[in-house]
C-alpha cells in the first residue's frame, strides 16, 4: 500500500522537501483524501477535479480511503508531536511519554517554553482530540481502515466529508507544532490549502448544480451525487 501512495503523492505539485516523518503521514492522508474524493490521477496536481460519483463498490472503495486518510492524518500529528517534544529535553519526554496524544498536546507550549502559544494550543486542542476519537474507534470496533464499517452512522462519520475535515485539522495542528520549535511547515501548509480547495469545490458545485434540490439529497452519502441526479 504505502508503495502506492507514494507514487499518488509525487502527482501533488509542492509535494517534496519532506523535513520528518509527520510530513510523510501527511502526504499519505493527503493521497488518500484525493482517492476518498475520486480526483483522477492526471489531474491531481491542479486539485480541480470534483467528488466523482460512482455505484456501491465505488463508495465503499472512497469509504476505505477516507478511514485510511483519517489513521495517516492522526499518525502525522503524533509522530510530529513526538519529535517536537523528544527534541528539547529527553527526561521531560519520558515524563510524558505515557500521556494520551491530546494530553501531550496540551503541554507542549509549557514543555517547550512557548507560553505565548498557549492560546492556540487551547484553540486547536478539540480538532486533536476529535481526531484520535476516531482512529481510536477505528481500532475499537477491531476492523482495519480498508474495512468497510457498515452501519449508517459510521457511514457518515468516515465518509469523505469528516476525512477532509480531519486531514485539514492534522495539517493544522501540524503546521502549529512547527512553530514552536521554529521550523518550516510547507507540507503541512499544503495538504491543509487542497483540503480547503476541496471543501470549496464541494460549495461551488452546490451552487452550479441547476438540476438537483438542495432537500433532494441524501446527505449521509457526502459528496452528493451531482452527475447522477
């Protein structure tokens, strides 16, 4: 698998310089985000294609890759979380080594002597813990990400809608842990500006589309299937 997504990942233009391993989850989260979304192949370096439409197999395919762009969107976050933490003092990591990845985000301002950031940490503290909620459910219910949950409300919950939302909040919570400590956050920036540009997508399409009533659509399977209307 990860031999696949890193070849879906060189078709992202910016998609390079690559500082750690966070940037790395990023890129897989992103790749998987545009395979939940349809974005052909060709065309993913301008980000421009919309949700493609399709049957069952089809959905249940954009379902697995959205649960796998959620598990690489929580992975980036901790494996940045960790390196932030590790670098400034060793004995101050194994402290908090044990903590719950949003616990251990609350504390990096202190840990890192950054207090004027505490502020930010405290903003983005819910979209962290959002995030592990569903990796940790994902893991809960004892299925891999390629499985497909089947009940109407996981349906909803993995569905492409909250996999992008989630790739952007990892993004940004990424970029975030990059400033305390000083460093570029270009990938980070990146995936967060095409989960952006995919979400207005979604918004210019619902009001393009002459042909379908925004009361007609079925909004537990997001994107709505425009073409097929």
């Amino acid at each position: 698998m990860f031999t696949r997504l890193e070849e879906r990942v060189g078709s992202v233009a910016g998609a390079h310089d690559v500082g750690d391993l966070a940037d790395v989850w990023l890129l897989h989260a992103l790749a998987s985000l545009l395979d939940a979304w349809g974005v052909p192949e060709e065309e993913r370096r301008e980000l421009t294609a919309a949700p493609a439409a399709g049957g069952e197999a089809v959905r249940l395919e954009h379902l697995d890759s959205c649960r796998t762009a959620l598990v690489f969107a929580a992975l980036a976050v901790e494996a940045r979380l960790n390196r932030v933490l590790r670098s400034r003092d060793g004995a101050e990591w194994r402290a908090v080594a044990h903590l719950m990845p949003a616990e251990r985000f609350r504390l990096a301002p202190r840990l890192l002597d950054e207090l004027e950031s505490a502020t930010k940490d405290a903003e983005l503290v819910p979209l962290v813990v959002k995030l592990f909620d569903y990796r940790d459910e994902l893991v809960d219910a004892g299925e891999s990400p390629g499985s497909a949950l089947t009940d109407a409300e996981a349906l909803v919950r993995f569905g492409p809608s909250h996999a992008r939302a989630m790739v952007e909040a990892s993004a940004k919570v990424c970029a975030f842990l990059a400033t305390l400590t000083g460093e570029e956050s270009g990938i980070a920036q990146l995936v967060q500006n095409a989960a952006e540009q995919l979400a207005r997508q979604a918004h210019a399409l619902e009001a393009v589309a002459p042909s379908w009533s925004f009361h007609e659509v079925d909004w537990a399977e997001f994107p709505p299937d425009l073409v097929g209307s």
